[in-house]
C-alpha cells in the first residue's frame, strides 16, 4: 500500500517542477552537478536553493530593477512580458539554477547565450538617449538588486542569523556570473553591496510604465498556483522592499496581510524544504 506521506511529498514536488519547468516543450529540473561553478553547501548554493525565499526575492528584484529607465526600456521594447510575464519569470529562474546548480559547461553556455541576446537589445529612452542593453552600470543595477534580493528573501524565510562572512561570501560567488555578463562595478562584500546600491540608486526613475511592471508581476497567477499563494508571495515581496522603492512604484506598506503573508509564506517554505530535501 503506497505511502499517504509520501505520495503527498511527491506531489508537492512534481506541482513545483510543473510551475518552474516548461513541460510543454520538454524542459526538465536541472540536475545538480558535481562541477558546477560553486561547491555543494556554500553560500549561493544554499540561498538559491530555497524556493520561497527566491521566489519572494525575485519579486522584490523585479520591481526595483524596473525603475532603472534603461533595463525597462529593454524590457518595453524587446519582451512580450505582458502576455507571458510567468515565461520570463520562468527563463530568469532557469538561468539561476544553471549557473547555480549546473555543470560549469552549462553554466558558461547560458552566459554566453544571454550576452548574445544582450549585444542585440537598444534603442532610445524616452528622452531621445540611447540605451543598451550591454551597459556595464546597468547590468551592475539588475546583478546587484537580484542578489541582494535573493540573500534578503533567504535571510528572511530561512536563516535571520546568517553570520556575515556567509553574506560576504555569497556576493564573491555571484560576482563571478556577474562579471561575465558585463556588470561594473560588482559588489564582492555585504559592505560593498550596500555602497553600490546608494551609488546607484541615483539612476533611478518613477514612471507610468515601472508602475505597470510592478501590477503584472504581483498580479500573475502562473499555471499551478493557487491564487492565495501569489497573493501573499506578492504582499510578502512587497514588505521587502524599500520604502522610498514602494514611493516609487505607488504600492502600499502591506499592513492588515502583512502577518497572514509571512506566516503563510514560512509554512510554505517549511513544507517545500521538507518535499524537496529528498530530492
């Protein structure tokens, strides 16, 4: 007679694969590799494994990123993100845990492939100034955001203690794919990430557009997912943003779902860890 507890973790597992895996056109989980660019159990291994805490992170990123005037214009011009924002959200969460998790070969084939993509996208911003999408500066702006997102969500949802050597060391890790797409400057300390994102933090611009960008992120419902869950995914990733970042983008300071969303994303992050640590 199978097994109610294991029939119910599997489950679990197989609707997440189906969230974060293109099934229609074949695509299966990365499988983690022995020589992949970073060792098993270090820093940016153990943060990018945690779902709720990349998924909460990853829309924290999102948002901030679009107020950089250049990486939206890149985004308005050269993506359909309005009819598949869960597709793109899908390809940035695949191209994580290849370059993650993946053998290096991947790794540096995936890299590769996005600076191909990058050398092709520009244009003109709104002012009549030219964009693209190779940028050194604004490639630093999405890297940076995404990663202090990622540690943020982790140090959120999994371990509020993690000492500070970890977080130091997980920028060093990330700098690494950073540095290959193009970014400068790329953070290599916590203490260096907090001054780049001040330096930076000055390209900054509210507009109609990044406010849109933010409604569709929150308001996606990708295929498998309750639409509870992305509520307080949302509302949680919402809580993490800056304040002068939710000025920006005309979101409320969650209040009255602001316990419900973190209670709710914890003991989804604990039946996730537990599906998954058999895998």
């Amino acid at each position: 007679m199978p097994d109610p507890i294991e029939t119910l973790r599997l489950k679990v597992v197989d609707q997440v694969r189906g969230v974060f895996n293109d099934r229609a056109g074949g695509q299966k989980p990365v499988p983690p590799s022995d020589d992949a660019l970073y060792e098993k159990n270090t820093p940016i291994r153990m943060v990018h494994a945690d779902l709720v805490g990349m998924m909460t992170g990853g829309i924290r990123g999102l948002m901030l990123q679009m107020l950089h005037p250049e990486a939206l214009q890149g985004v308005l011009d050269h993506s359909n993100f309005r009819e598949d924002m869960h597709g793109r959200l899908r390809r940035t969460a695949r191209f994580i845990a290849v370059t993650t998790f993946g053998h290096r070969d991947d790794a540096m084939a995936a890299i590769e492939r996005v600076n191909r993509i990058h050398a092709r996208i520009g244009g003109t911003l709104p002012n009549g100034s030219p964009y693209s999408a190779t940028n050194p500066r604004t490639l630093a702006w999405v890297h940076l955001v995404e990663a202090q997102s990622f540690l943020a969500g982790y140090m959120r949802h999994v371990r509020a203690d993690m000492p500070r050597s970890d977080q130091d060391e997980y920028y060093r890790q990330f700098a690494i794919v950073a540095r290959a797409l193009g970014a400068d400057p790329v953070p290599e300390t916590r203490a260096e990430a907090d001054a780049i994102f001040r330096e930076l933090r000055t390209d900054l611009r509210p507009s109609a557009a990044a406010r849109e960008v933010a409604q569709l992120v929150l308001n996606q419902r990708p295929k498998g997912t309750p639409p509870a869950v992305q509520t307080m995914i949302g509302a949680d990733a919402v809580a993490m943003l800056p304040d002068w970042g939710r000025k920006m983008l005309h979101l409320q300071r969650p209040v009255l779902t602001a316990l419900p969303a973190r209670a709710a994303t914890w003991g989804m992050g604990r039946t996730l860890r537990w599906a998954f640590k058999q895998n």
